[in-house]
C-alpha cells in the first residue's frame, strides 16, 4: 500500500527477492554517513538564490570538515596474521555525495547523504 501522497518509500521496496535470470548479487557492507540541519533546510526551502547557494557552501563545509576528522581520528587497517594488527589509514575515503531538498514525506528538507563502501 502506498502513502497517502502516492510516493513509495523504501520501506515498502522489495529489494530481497531475487530476480529470475538475473546473476546473484554479493551484499557488502558500507556506512551512511547524513548531514543534516533543520534550520538549514528552512533557510534553503524559503530563501533566495543568494541564501541558497551561502546554505549549500556551509553544509559542504561542514561534511569536509566532519570527513576529514573521520578520515583522520577513526579509519584504520588491519594487518598481519588474522588481521589481529591495526595500523592508522591513509586519509582519501572514497564515497559517493547524494544531495536531497525532501524528505521522504515531502517536507522541505537538505539532505546530504554520503555512502561509503566498508573500509
């Protein structure tokens, strides 16, 4: 059944079910990491092209700053026998950006999403 304003979520999605004919896919494990902020997104969904584009600059400032410090402070590698030694990751995580203006229910809102294969 859909949502009242006709829209499927992911919820209701059947991405499970393996197609007929269709190689199996291997499922990998990755991070979502979402930058969002109310109060940006109000000032985003009503403000002018000037507004917009100073919103759009500070939330990409914000998830490069909040990168780089995971990148820094929180990435690691495993080595040697089992995997048992941890040496400090080189910095360069790659991912992908995926920008939203909407929720889900389509209320006004920016939404910065980047997916991150498991490192």
């Amino acid at each position: 059944m859909l949502p009242r304003n006709g829209r499927a979520g992911w919820a209701n999605r059947q991405t499970a079910r393996p197609v007929p004919g269709r190689p199996q896919r291997r499922a990998v494990t990755g991070y979502d990491l979402t930058f969002s902020n109310e109060a940006l997104s109000l000032l985003f969904a009503l403000g002018g092209p000037e507004v917009r584009r100073i919103v759009l600059q500070t939330l990409a400032q914000a998830r490069t700053e909040a990168l780089e410090w995971i990148e820094h402070h929180c990435l690691a590698v495993r080595t040697g026998a089992h995997g048992v030694a941890q040496q400090r990751a080189e910095p360069g995580l790659p991912a992908t950006v995926y920008l939203y203006h909407e929720s889900r229910a389509s209320d006004p809102m920016l939404l910065d999403t980047r997916s991150s294969p498991r490192a």
